[in-house]
C-alpha cells in the first residue's frame, strides 16, 4: 500500500507507525506542509494519514497551507473514494469541503446536526458528529 501522510509540524510524525508500517511492506511519502513541501499527485497513493498539530483549521489566513490540505482531504475520500485515517484533526479539515464552516469557541460548543452539509459528510466523519457535547468548535451548515 501506498500511504501518503501529511505533516504539520516536525514533531508530529507518524513516528512508530512509520517503522509499522514499512515492516509490513507498506510505501510511505511524508510531506511537511507547514514548511511548504508540496502535495504529490494523490492519486498515486492508496490512503492518506494526517498527522496532529498545533493549529486550528480555521486559520487558513496564517496557515495558508491548510487550504490545499483540506482541497486534498476532500480529493481523496470523495473523488478517489480512497481512506484518510487522522491523528486528530482531518476530520475537522474536511467539513469546510462539504459546504459548513467551522469557527472557534471557547469551552463546548453544541452542533447542528441538522444542517444539509453535515448530512453529506462522508462516514469517516460519523464518530466525529457524535461528538457534539465535547466539541471545541462551533459547526454552522
């Protein structure tokens, strides 16, 4: 398998995965976005693994890099049909793609479960919707 991962920060690696996954055979290609290494073509790639970081994904002005992630995420779980596995934070990455916004609150933050994009999301994002009373993000559809 060809796995892609995305990296925010250079010490969120995928650190014993890596050597797990070598071990069984697997080819790994890490690109570091935050230090402005550009994303392979993805359909080169079987699943695409998303490290943890220190960001928030609306932060797109600062984090400019975080726009072409999220345009990937969307790329490969709804254009390719292919699996993306997150550390913490993809799953958050890829509403934006679906027409919702995310957007800071302080403390827990209920979520419209209701709303037409969050119906559309895809079920790698099922466990994250029934977060919603621990949620430190505010989703409006």
């Amino acid at each position: 398998m060809r796995i892609l991962v995305f990296q925010h920060l250079c010490v969120e690696h995928p650190g014993a995965l890596a050597d797990f996954w070598r071990e069984a055979g697997h080819e790994i290609t890490t690109v570091e976005l935050d230090e402005g290494e550009a994303i392979p073509p993805l359909d080169h790639f079987d699943r695409l693994v998303a490290m943890g970081g220190p960001m928030d994904v609306w932060q797109e002005a600062e984090l400019t890099w975080l726009i072409a992630e999220k345009t990937a995420i969307r790329r490969v779980v709804v254009d390719l049909g292919r699996p993306c596995t997150s550390r913490t934070v993809a799953e958050w990455k890829a509403i934006p793609a679906y027409a919702a916004s995310l957007e800071a609150a302080l403390g827990p933050a209920s979520v419209d479960l209701e709303a037409e994009a969050v119906r559309r999301l895809p079920t790698f994002l099922a466990a994250a919707r029934r977060l919603n009373d621990t949620l430190f993000a505010a989703l409006r559809g």
